[in-house]
C-alpha cells in the first residue's frame, strides 16, 4: 500500500488484547466487534508533506533554489554597481520620454535599473493602458508586437497595490522558479539519455547543471526583468513536461497562453504533435513498433487539445480586429525594427557576412568608410554587436548538434523550429539582432550543456565563473541603457 493512501485498516487494540474465545454455541450471532476489524481514516497528507516525502522532489527545490538567489544576486549587485560607476547613458531620454521606468527617486531608480530598461518601457505602456487605437498618434504603435498575456499579469498584481515595475519582477522571478524547478524535473525523466555513459554519480549533476546553466546564462538577467522571458520559458517547459505524461488537455492550456505570451509560441505545435505521435509517452506504451519514420502512437481524439496551441494567438488577433485596429498588426509592426523574410535560414549568412564587415569595421580604426551597407548608428557599435551576436550563434552550434543527438526528436523539432524565426527574418543593420534572447529560452539546450558538463567536471567551475561574469557585464550594459538583445 502506497505512502499516498487516505485509508488504512487498523484492528481495534481492545479486541487485540482481548483473549481469543469462541462464539456461544448457543448465540446465533457473534458479537459485533468479536471479530470484525475497523477502519479508521486518516487525513491525507498536506501538499508539503507528500513534497517532503518525495527526495527527487525536493532535491530539485533546493537545486532551483540556489540557482536562483546566487544568479539574481549576480544580477542585483552587477546592474547597481554598473550605475553607480558610469551614470545611465544618453539614451535614456530617447526610450524613456513618459518617465515609467526613471523618476521613483535615488534609491527606487537604482534598484529599477537591473529590470526596467528598453522593451519593459512597452510592457509597462500596455500594462497601464493597453493597445488602444487612439495611442497610436503617440507613436505607440509598436506596442501590438508585443503580446498580452505578460503586461496582462504586471496589470494584475499591480491591482493588489503593487508599484508595476515591482509587479513585472516578481511576476517575472515566479516565472523563473518554475521554469527552474520544470527544467530540473524534465532532466531527471531524460536522464537515462543525457546521462548515457556517465556513472551514477554524475548522473545526478545533469539536472544540477542544467538549472545552474540557466540562471547563470549570460543573457538570464532577462529572467529576472520587466520581460516576458522567463513567462515563456515557464510556459513552454510545462507543455514538454505535460506532453510527456500525456496531460493533453493541460498542454492545450499551457500552448495556449505560451502563445498568447510571445509569437513565436506557435512553433511548440511542432513537438507537441512529435510527442503525441512517436514519444517518449510516459501515460502508455507504442501502438506500434516499426521503421523509425513511422508513428508509434494511434490518433486519439485528445489529439484535438493540440489545436488549442494556437488559441492564444487567434484571441489576441481577435480583439485587435474587434477594438478597431489590424487583426495582423502585431506582425506588422516588427517592420518597425527592418525585420523582413530573407528565407528560410538565410541570416546566418547574412549574420556572418555582418560580423565579417563588422571586424574589418574594427580593425581599420576609422569612421570615414563605413563597411556596412546599412548602418543603424554608429558603425563600430554596430560592428560589436554584429560580432557578438555571431558569436552567441556560433556558440549554440555544437549546442543543437548535441540536442539532435541525445535528446528525444521533439527537443531537436523544437530548437530547430523556433530558430527558424529569427534566422529567416533578420534585421537590416544587424541580421541577428535579438538572437541572444530568442536562444536563452531555449532548454533543450541548457540540458545537453548541462549533462555535457556533468561528465567533464575540471571544467564546470571555469565554464560557470565564465558565464556569471558574462552576465555581469551585460546586464551593467543594459543597467546603463546600451543597447542589449
């Protein structure tokens, strides 16, 4: 009988000290509790006990727990200190004209500094006012790429009292530790695959590492500000985690509002209906055994909750149509940007054509001849960004390959699918703009780094101290309002 039970049967003690004599041959029935053993109810345990009784469990909260506090201290000091040492930057009047994220005094603009820059200015826009029509005079239309369901929750908790720039970040801390404990919780289920070839031993780093590769990454400051990504990836690791216990109606629910959060949640479609037709399903076995090209599952008519995904989209395209404006506007407005369809994946070309430019930018040491075609400032910042962000594309590489090869297909369907994205839309003067942020959410990656490093300890601690300074540095960047993606 499992620890879960809420029954257990118990003999009354007053019978079981009672001598054992038999019944009157007189008496046509026995006495009543003579022989017949009661039952007596215990509550079921509380949600923490069975948390507690549970050690994978609560291995994952202790892991996720220290993850979270050492990176969002990284974060707090790096961004304050940043600040405090080089003032907030020119820019600032440019992207912050209604004050939202500035003018809370001394102390309350240093602490907002690490979270409320840049995009948080448009969350905090349509948290307040949301995507009206008439605003657009104001030069507000761009807000509609920018989707509900995270402005939608900064509006929420702010109606509890809560100032919206504090609102946005602990909506956004919450986000991250479930994303963290669902990252921890999906390597354990994976481990038999990541953790091939390791002992034991390491085995149990992999969903350690992951967690800890996560927080640390050098663009995971975005976890912790006024963004919308760590919503997403909390969102898109509970459709993985639900797929694969065949919860098809809660992956419907969380596809729904994935989507509702950012565009790209479209692309969960793609392994979802991967692991609906040929696993690994936790709730049953295959239907099937065969070529490997072959489904293994029989469609059910729970399949139909895979069509749900898209719901959070359609409703949102919906009420723009419905409150006067464009159902197609939130696609539109990313021309703000230049982004445009190259094809499909060809800006990594065009990304390494721009760090090509963008080094021979560097090394001629001058400004008169500008090696870009098209320049959206300055030339040598654009050389830097376009450098770094080749190198962020560079260094997930090895990372996908390592996906496609230890995980199970839909992880590979899904990193593949939701690059395709920025990959084939680049921006002009920087084809790989925003590429960082589109990556970090991305966990399939993060759990291969995590059993890649699980089997080469000498080189964790270097790896590690590397990330955390590279996140350092760039939220003191983006703390100081230069321009991080």
């Amino acid at each position: 009988m499992s620890s879960d039970t809420a029954e257990i049967a118990v003999t009354d003690p007053v019978d079981e000290l009672a001598p054992a004599t038999a019944p009157d041959a007189h008496s046509h029935t026995a006495h009543p509790h003579a022989a017949r053993p009661r039952t007596a109810c215990i509550p079921t345990p509380g949600w923490w006990a069975r948390l507690r009784a549970d050690p994978a469990r609560m291995a994952a909260l202790r892991d996720c727990w220290r993850a979270l506090w050492v990176s969002r201290l990284v974060v707090l000091l790096a961004g304050i200190g940043a600040v405090l040492a080089f003032g907030v930057g020119r820019a600032r009047s440019a992207f912050d004209p209604p004050g939202l994220v500035s003018g809370f005094g001394w102390l309350g603009d240093l602490l907002a500094a690490p979270v409320a820059r840049w995009d948080a200015a448009w969350y905090l826009v349509i948290a307040h006012y949301g995507y009206r029509p008439d605003l657009a005079a104001l030069g507000t239309a761009p807000r509609a790429a920018f989707f509900p369901l995270y402005p939608l929750g900064i509006r929420g908790i702010s109606e509890l009292g809560v100032p919206p720039i504090a609102a946005g970040a602990l909506l956004s801390l919450a986000a991250l530790a479930a994303a963290l404990y669902g990252i921890h919780r999906l390597c354990t289920l994976e481990l038999g695959r990541l953790g091939g070839g390791l002992g034991s031993a390491r085995r149990g780093d992999v969903a350690r590492l992951a967690v800890l590769v996560t927080a640390l990454a050098p663009m995971g400051f975005f976890f912790s500000a006024v963004y919308s990504e760590s919503l997403y990836l909390a969102l898109s690791v509970g459709v993985f985690w639900c797929a694969r216990q065949g919860r098809w109606a809660w992956v419907g629910v969380l596809g729904a509002l994935a989507c509702a959060t950012r565009s790209a949640g479209v692309v969960l479609v793609a392994p979802v209906l991967v692991l609906y037709l040929y696993g690994p399903r936790e709730d049953r076995g295959p239907d099937f055994l065969g070529a490997w090209w072959r489904p293994r599952y029989r469609v059910r008519r729970d399949i139909l909750w895979v069509a749900a995904l898209p719901a959070g989209v359609a409703a949102y395209m919906a009420y723009l149509a419905l409150s006067g404006g464009s159902a197609l506007l939130p696609f539109h407005a990313q021309e703000v940007w230049n982004r445009h369809y190259v094809g499909p994946f060809v800006g990594v070309w065009d990304g390494a054509r721009a760090a090509f430019e963008g080094a021979r930018q560097l090394l001629s040491f001058q400004r008169k001849h500008i090696y870009f075609a098209v320049a959206g400032g300055s030339p040598f910042v654009d050389a830097g960004h376009n450098l770094m962000l080749f190198a962020f594309l560079a260094a997930a590489a090895p990372m996908i390959v390592g996906v496609l090869r230890r995980l199970p297909l839909a992880y590979g369907v899904y990193v593949l699918a939701a690059l395709t994205l920025p990959l084939s839309y680049p921006v002009a003067p920087e084809p790989l703009m925003s590429l960082p942020r589109f990556e970090v959410v991305l966990f399939p990656l993060v759990m291969w780094l995590g059993a890649w490093l699980a089997g080469r300890p000498r080189v964790r601690l270097p790896v590690l101290t590397g990330m955390a300074l590279l996140m350092a540095f760039f939220v003191g960047e983006f703390a100081t309002w230069h321009w991080v993606a």
